[in-house]
C-alpha cells in the first residue's frame, strides 16, 4: 500500500494553547482513516493541516509527497473537502453551488449523477437555506466529490443529524471507499468510528493516545467482556472462577454475571456449564466499544 | 478567468436575490429622484450656476450608491461570507483566494455602475436631465470612486469582528456622509457650519467631482478630491491586505 497521507511531528500552536503537540501517522490509500476525541483535542486543527488551510509550525504534512502549505493548488485539485461549521450563501441554489464548484476544477464530474447518488437530485433548484441539516451535509459531500478527489476529507460529518440522517451518511461514506477513494475523516461518536473506520487514531489534548483498527483497540485496551445468563437451580460458580480469562463472577437471584476477557470467553464459560450439566437460558455477551476504549486510555468520558 | 467571471455570474444572482442590496443601490437612489425632482422640479435655478435641481442632484446620487455599495454591501457581504465559513470553503479549492476578492470588487461596480445608469436615464426622461460634460471622465471618476470606496468596505470588513459589527459600523459611517455631504441634499442650501463639516466627509468628495466632472470641469480644478479618493484606495488596500482575515 502507498501511502496517501504522511505526518511526521505536527505541531501546531495558537498563541499560548498547543492544538497539535508533535503527532505522526501515515494513512493507506484505499483507506477509511478516521480520527477520534472530544472537542478540543486538536482533530480539526489536524484536518485543517492536511487541507492545507493552516501552515504547521513544526513537523511536516504531505500528501503524495506533496506539501499542501505550498503546493496548495495541486493538492486542492486532487482532494475533495467537507469542513465543519461552513455554509454557503443562503440564497444560492443548489445546482448553481454545483455548477459553479464545477468551475473551479480541471476535471469535474458531471454533477447530475452526482446529486442522483446522494438523492438530493430533487432539491436542485431549493436554496442553501432552505435545505434541512441533512441535505446540506449531503451537499457538501456532492461538493467534495465535484472533481473526483483521491482523497475525501471530512470533518465531523455527521455531528447535528438524527440517527437515521447519519446511518445513510455512513453508507454514503463506505460507498466512496467503495470507489477506490481514501476517506479521512473526524468525529467525536465512536460508534461511527467503529462502524466506519479501518484504521481509528485517538487523539487527546493534541497528543496520539492510541491507533489502531477498531477491533484491535477494543480487543488490547477496552478492557472486559461480560457475559450474563440465567440458571435454573444450582449451580457451582467456583468452577467458572478458575476459568482462564475469568476475573469476577456474581450472582444474584438466578441471574449470573461474569466478567473477564480473551477471544475464548464466551465458549469457555458454555463448555464449562455443559460439562457441570447445569441448566441455563439467556446468555448474552457484551463487549466493550470505542467508547470504553477512550474512557481506559484517557481516563475521560466523551464529551458529545 | 474563467472561474473569477462563473463565481461572479453566480454572486451577482445571490445579490439579486437580496432584497436590502437590490433596495440601496438600485431603487433608493430612484425614490429620491422622485421625490427631489418631483418637489422642485428641474427648472435653472442661480443658486445652482443656472442648472436646475436634478441635474445637480443625479451625480449626487451616484455617491451615495457609491457609498452605499461600499460601506455597506461589500463590508456585509465580505465579513458575513467570513462569519459563515463561506470563504475557508472557497479556499480549500484550486480558486486563487485573490480571486474571491476580485469578484466582489466585480459584482459590486457592475451593481453600483447598473443603479448609476438607471438613475441617469430616469433623470432624463422624467426631468430633461442636462449633461455638458465628456462620457469618458465621469465613467472614470465614478470607477475610482467605487474603488476607492470598495476598498474602505474591504477595511471596514477586516477590522470588524462580525457580521453584525460591520453592519453597525457602515450604518454610522454611512449615514453622516449622505445626509451631510450633499449626495442626498444639495450642499447648497447648507449653513456655514455645516458646510465645513462636510468638507471633512470623504464622500464629500466623490459628490464634488462627479458633478464637476458633469458639468464638464477639468479634472485639474478637482485634483483635492482625486487625492483624498486615491489616499482612501491606497490606506483602505494596504491596511486591509494586512489585517484581512479568512475566518
């Protein structure tokens, strides 16, 4: 794999707050990047980085072994950009946004497939401002798309939608990595980081606290499994106790806790029940998330 | 070039749709023509060197839609378009950020050049406007009037915080000028005190050399107003180049 995005030491200081305190990843073309923390942590100062929209002062950005502080025009051409809190005049329509993003590239797409794909086809001739939250966020991805980029920023993409609104932006999402694009982007749900992401690096107080998939991040940092069920009579938890991955069980009534970790858990705590012969129903597991990844790497609860 | 003329086509219909820019430089500028001419008529009057009320008042006009477009419009539009984030979308793509800027220079002087021609030919019709000046001067005093102008909107955009601020700022400097500076009255009929006060304002001058350069003057008895415009184009361009923000 090439590498789209190479950042080795960013930093980035205003005035007395470093935003971005000496930070380095590479990102996979082909790849769905994403970036997590709560409000502050310095993602969108590092998006705005690679967009080329702020000057770093320390470390380098590039992007295809271009600088986007300096080669901005050649970068602009091959990137696709959705920012955070930007609008467009209130009282230009949407085709006319299009047709005249258009304008601004070597080689556009046709825009009218464009707005088919993200079904806001209809709302052509509406104005930006009467868009609901929804269409704008999903013209601002048919914006970002408007010269076919190789490489699709977006910055908290789905913050200030409702469930259903961002569920299909994810699926907007996965379709432009379907395409063969890189995607990068930030966010401060996890959840969406973990439906999304191949890769998810967790940023606090502008430092990196971990990166990895998301899988491998709950798996290495996100600390227990529980498993719950419910037995019928008696049954001897000295014997689940000993299991190896075990850390606690508690029982309460018939209803059984156990919490611990590793892959063999859940099959574990089964075979050993059916060897003991004891009668149980309702066995459900549950994993940690990203959620509970950030809370044990940063000690803090996300802020939404 | 092709991008600078596709975003100004575009800005032009977004300002089209803007019923308060459309209202200040398009149909202003007529209800006073209305309204002034309609009360005293056109007839040759000493008091203005033998010309009557309109023709004296129409390159009046033509400041305060000057005035108006630069003050107001442009330091609006510029600062609310900053406020937005309008501008950081605009420049995470290929278009040259000076660009953004050159096109509501554009949009702005074909508005305000559009409301002046519009002024002029219903001055003519309804009032038998006379001119005795030359085309070509007073399309070139009225373009560095724009610029100049243009440029102090530029400059009230950059030092205002907000969108609301800025409006707050053109208003009280926009006011004083027109009523004080003889674009909506003839100065005239102004009191000594008054006047020299006037003299002070920067439009003051904008409204001096347009109606010299109607009644067809030499633009050497208006070397004072051409200085002060040029100074205003120059400070105006020079401060807001260094204090102009994107966001």
């Amino acid at each position: 794999m090439t590498a789209a995005i190479r950042v080795e030491d960013l930093r980035k200081v205003y005035s007395s707050l470093t935003a971005v305190d000496g930070i380095s990843f590479d990102v996979a073309a082909g790849e769905i990047f994403g970036v997590v923390g709560p409000n502050g942590a310095g993602k969108t100062t590092t998006i705005e980085c690679l967009e080329g929209l702020r000057t770093p002062d320390g470390g380098s950005v590039r992007l295809w072994n271009l600088d986007p502080a300096r080669d901005g025009r050649i970068v602009r051409e091959r990137i696709g950009v959705q920012l955070q809190n930007s609008a467009l005049p209130e009282d230009i329509r949407v085709w006319e946004a299009l047709d005249l993003f258009s304008s601004y590239y070597r080689h556009p797409v046709p825009w009218g497939p464009l707005l088919e794909r993200l079904g806001i086809a209809e709302k052509r001739r509406s104005a930006y401002a009467h868009l609901s939250g929804g269409e704008k966020q999903r013209l601002s991805i048919a914006l970002a798309l408007i010269n076919d980029p190789d490489l699709v920023f977006l910055d908290e993409l789905t913050t200030g939608l409702d469930p259903q609104a961002r569920r299909s932006m994810w699926d907007l999402v996965r379709d432009i990595r379907r395409r063969g694009r890189t995607v990068f982007l930030t966010t401060h749900f996890m959840e969406e980081a973990e439906q999304l992401c191949d890769r998810v690096l967790v940023m606090d107080r502008g430092r990196i606290v971990a990166l990895d998939s998301p899988e491998n991040l709950v798996r290495t940092l996100g600390g227990e499994t529980q498993v719950l069920f419910t037995v019928d009579g008696k049954c001897d938890l000295g014997r689940l106790e000993i299991l190896p991955g075990v850390k606690r069980v508690a029982a309460s009534g018939g209803r059984v806790t156990v919490t611990g970790s590793g892959d063999r858990l859940v099959a574990l705590i089964v075979n050993a029940l059916d060897a003991e012969g004891v009668n149980f129903r309702d066995l459900r597991s549950e994993h940690p998330n990203l959620e509970d990844v950030f809370l044990a790497v940063t000690g803090e609860v996300m802020r939404d | 070039m092709h991008g600078l003329l596709k975003l100004a086509w575009v800005e032009a219909k977004i300002y089209l749709r803007q019923p308060e820019a459309f209202f200040f430089t398009l149909v202003f500028p007529l209800l006073l023509l209305f309204l002034f001419g309609g009360i005293f008529g056109n007839k040759p009057h000493p008091l203005f060197g033998g010309r009557g009320t309109v023709d004296v008042s129409t390159p009046a006009y033509m400041a305060l839609i000057i005035g108006s477009t630069g003050l107001i419009s442009i330091s609006i539009a510029v600062s609310g378009y900053r406020e937005k984030g309008i501008l950081r979308r605009y420049r995470a793509t290929p278009l040259r950020p000076a660009t953004i800027l050159a096109a509501q220079v554009l949009v702005h002087y074909v508005m305000s050049l559009a409301g002046a021609c519009l002024l002029v030919a219903a001055a003519r019709l309804l009032f038998g406007l006379r001119f005795s000046g030359r085309m070509e001067s007073v399309f070139a005093g009225f373009t560095l009037s724009c610029l100049s102008f243009f440029a102090a909107g530029f400059l009230l955009a950059s030092l205002a915080r907000n969108t609301r601020s800025a409006y707050i700022l053109g208003m009280v400097i926009y006011f004083p000028n027109i009523f004080l500076s003889g674009a909506t009255f003839p100065r005239e009929i102004f009191p000594p005190v008054i006047r020299t006060i006037s003299e002070a304002l920067p439009i003051t001058h904008v409204v001096s050399l347009l109606q010299g350069l109607w009644i067809g003057n030499p633009w050497s008895r208006h070397l004072t107003e051409v200085l002060v415009l040029v100074g205003i184009l120059a400070a105006g361009v020079i401060i807001s180049a260094r204090v102009f923000r994107w966001e």
